[in-house]
C-alpha cells in the first residue's frame, strides 16, 4: 500500500514539475506555433501586457518576436514586474521561447 502511494506522489510531483511558470514543452510549443505569425504572437503578447494590473503601467515594455521566440525590453521600476511580464508572454500561444531584457530602475 505505501508503495503504491510513494509512486503516486512521484508522479504527481513530476507532472508538476512539467507545468510550472515559464516551462514549455518543445512538442507542444512547436505544435501552438504553426500557423501563427511572428506578427500575431508579438500582438497576443502585448495585449496580455496592457491588460495585466501589473505590467500595464509599464508602456515602456516593447516586444520583438522571431520565430516564436519573443524578446522583451525597455524598463520597469521593480523585479517583480519584469518577472510577471516573462510569465504572461511565456503563457501566450505560438511562444517558443522567451528572452527577458528588461532593465529594472
């Protein structure tokens, strides 16, 4: 019986593992990308930005997208918010990838 309790515990601790905060899994992030332009991606990601209490305030945030694989930059005036911006863009679809250049003031 605790056998079979210590392997379900692992394999709920692993597939947890596999969906947390900015982790992508690369089948699944090639499959959301088809279709959809660097165009539409970069567009996705920053009305995801403007809508965030957040990141809103900060109009400062540009957004470059290259083959699924976004680039954020310009300017914030904590951690936090730089940290919430990867995290909304890595949620959009058709991102692979996210590069985070944002200077904190």
């Amino acid at each position: 019986m605790k056998r079979r309790w210590t392997v379900a515990l692992l394999a709920l601790c692993g597939s947890a593992a596999c969906t947390a905060p900015g982790y992508r899994d690369p089948e699944e992030a090639a499959a959301n990308r088809r279709g959809l332009s660097d165009r539409t991606v970069e567009t996705r990601v920053r009305v995801v930005l403007g809508e965030d209490s957040e990141t809103a305030p900060f109009d400062s945030i540009r957004v470059r997208c290259t083959d699924g694989v976004v680039t954020l930059s310009g300017t914030v005036d904590r951690s936090g918010v730089r940290r919430r911006a990867q995290d909304l863009a890595a949620g959009c679809e058709g991102v692979v990838q996210v590069i985070n250049e944002i200077d904190v003031r």
